[in-house]
C-alpha cells in the first residue's frame, strides 16, 4: 500500500521530509511532481477509477494508494511557453482535469481533498465562521468601493490595514516584490483610484505585542510566537522581516479556550491541516486573521522545533485523527 504524496520539483525540503517520517513508519510513499505531467510522467485512468502513474518515483498502480498529501500544483508548467496559446491554454486545462479527476476518484482519505481546499480558502468564510465560534476578529471590509473605504476607515479610530485575499506579487527587474499588509494613510484613503478594477481587502489596524503561527494537524495543536514589534518594517507584517527573524520564533501555549475554538474551525472547514495567523494584543488579546490550508511550516521545524512532519505522517497513516467532513456549525 503506498501514500502518495502531490507537489511539484521546485517545492522545498517539506515533501522529503515527510516522506522520511512516513517511510520510518513502514509505508511506501511515491511522489507525484505534478509539473512532470503530461511532458515527462504518464498518467493512465480508466473507467473504474484504476490506473497508473509512470515517473521518475517509477510506477504506481493507483489501486495501492491508501492516502493522499494534495501538497501543491504545478501541472502542465513545462509545456512548451512558446506554443500556441490557443493550444497551450486547452493542454494545460486537460492535463489539469485529469490530475484532479484522478484524486477525485481514488476514494481515499486526502489531507485535504482539493474541493475542501478551495471552500476554506474563502476569507469571508473564514472570518464568519471564526467571530460565530466566538473568536476575536478584526472589523473587516472587502470591497472596490472607495467611499465605503472612506466610511470604515471614519469608524476605525485606531487607523486601518489592506491586504490582498490571495498571495500576491509583482515582478519588477526580476525582483520579487510582495504585497504585504500595509497601514493606509489619509492621503492614500483620499486616492483610491483603481480600487473599481481590483477589490481589496481593509481591516481595523490592531495593536501588536506578538504575532502567533498555529499548525493544526489532525487534533494536533502546535503553535509558536515571533516578537514582530521587534524590527521596526516588520511591526506591520512579520514577513517583511522573516529571514531576520526565523531563528527568534518561541514555543507558545495557547489558552485552552481559543485551543478549542481552533479545533471547532478545523471541523467546521473540515481541514485536517491549517496554518493559523494569529496577533496577540498588549492586553493580551488574541486576535484571529486567517487560516491557511496550504501554508508552509518548514521553517517551523527548524525554530523552534515543531514536529509537524511527524504529525503529518501520523494522519496520513492513519496513526491519528483524521477529519472526513465538514461540520456545520450548531445554529445559535
């Protein structure tokens, strides 16, 4: 019987990673490098949900597979850029269709299923369900309406945030610069232009002590602290300054109540894996952001030591709790 895990050649060290802590446990793992299809890996499927994978990892009969890591896609990335992008457009779509349709139709356990992935990605849902759970969440707006821009931040005293919903990135000189949490000043909420071609994400602007990273595997809490107010360009956002930072992260313990609340969120999203953001206030309130499906952790292992690896192993195995469905949140 084998996991099978899905990603692609440029991910980083958590595939290997993973697959080590599996493979001490006594399972096969075979990797699928999703942007090796349909250029360099067969793939074959038939009508009953049987078939095989062809690859570098050798061959996998899909009949094995007893659990899948859904990790990342890259499928069709290495068919020709130059082709026709009336053709292009079409073979990456079919190849695409026929990865997915392959998970789909394995009827094993997924950590997670591509459709529960897409479903928690939604912010909006997010956020209601988290203040239903009786989280601590920001006063939020999402529109591309500049004077209810206007109009929130006139209620927001203590000033205001933009975001974007998705990660986001522009590439000037072959420079990566990402778009990160940003306070909004009076003169940018007096020049909105170009918020009618793109809706932005703005919250209250929440005083920080510290910031918090929560990792839920299964049933499994693990979360870690990083003074963010410690270098003055990552007060905002910790991430303007994560390499200066990486090795200050901090075990942290949170309070049972929100430990609970976390869970409930879990089941409510149906996630067996998510990436919490957390602020923690001077007061010592614990302000909840967004949770991640798919966020990394790598660096996490390493400061300060968090065995989500292990964890992931242990509900890919079926050592741990797994999540099947959703849960509906109980009606007030």
């Amino acid at each position: 019987m084998t996991i099978l895990i899905v990603t692609h050649s440029k991910d980083n060290e958590a595939p290997t990673s993973v697959a080590r802590a599996l493979e001490s446990r006594g399972e096969r793992v075979y990797r699928f490098d999703t942007d090796l299809f349909p250029t360099d890996l067969q793939l074959s499927l038939d009508e009953a949900g049987g078939g095989r994978l062809s690859g570098p990892s050798g061959v996998l009969e899909l009949s094995e597979v007893t659990a899948v890591w859904y990790r990342r896609n890259a499928t069709g990335a290495r068919i020709p850029e130059d082709m026709d992008p009336q053709l292009r457009q079409p073979s990456v779509e079919e190849s695409r269709r026929v990865v997915f349709g392959m998970m789909a139709a394995l009827g094993v356990f997924q950590l997670d299923a591509l459709e529960v992935v897409r479903r928690s990605e939604h912010k909006p849902l997010q956020l209601k369900l988290a203040r239903d759970l009786g989280m601590d969440v920001p006063r939020t707006l999402m529109t591309n309406d500049a004077e209810a821009v206007r109009a929130f931040a006139a209620a927001c005293p203590g000033g205001v945030v933009t975001k974007m919903m998705a990660s986001f990135a522009v590439y000037e000189k072959g420079q990566e610069q990402v778009v990160f949490t940003t306070p909004l000043t009076a003169k940018q909420l007096e020049d909105l232009d170009g918020l009618e071609l793109c809706p932005m994400t703005f919250q209250e602007r929440v005083v920080k002590a510290r910031e918090l990273r929560v990792t839920v595997v299964g049933d499994r809490v693990m979360a870690a602290s990083i003074d963010s107010q410690a270098l003055p360009r990552a007060r905002e956002d910790w991430r303007r300054e994560g390499v200066a930072l990486i090795g200050e992260w901090k075990h942290y313990t949170l309070p049972e109540p929100l430990h609970a609340q976390v869970l409930k969120l879990m089941d409510a999203l149906g996630l067996n894996y998510g990436a919490f953001d957390f602020i923690v206030t001077p007061e010592g309130r614990h302000v909840f952001l967004e949770v991640n499906p798919s966020g990394e952790f790598m660096w996490l292992m390493k400061y300060p030591g968090l065995p989500i690896n292990e964890a992931l192993a242990d509900v890919l195995s079926g050592r741990a709790a797994r999540r099947l469905a959703p849960k509906p949140l109980p009606r007030p």
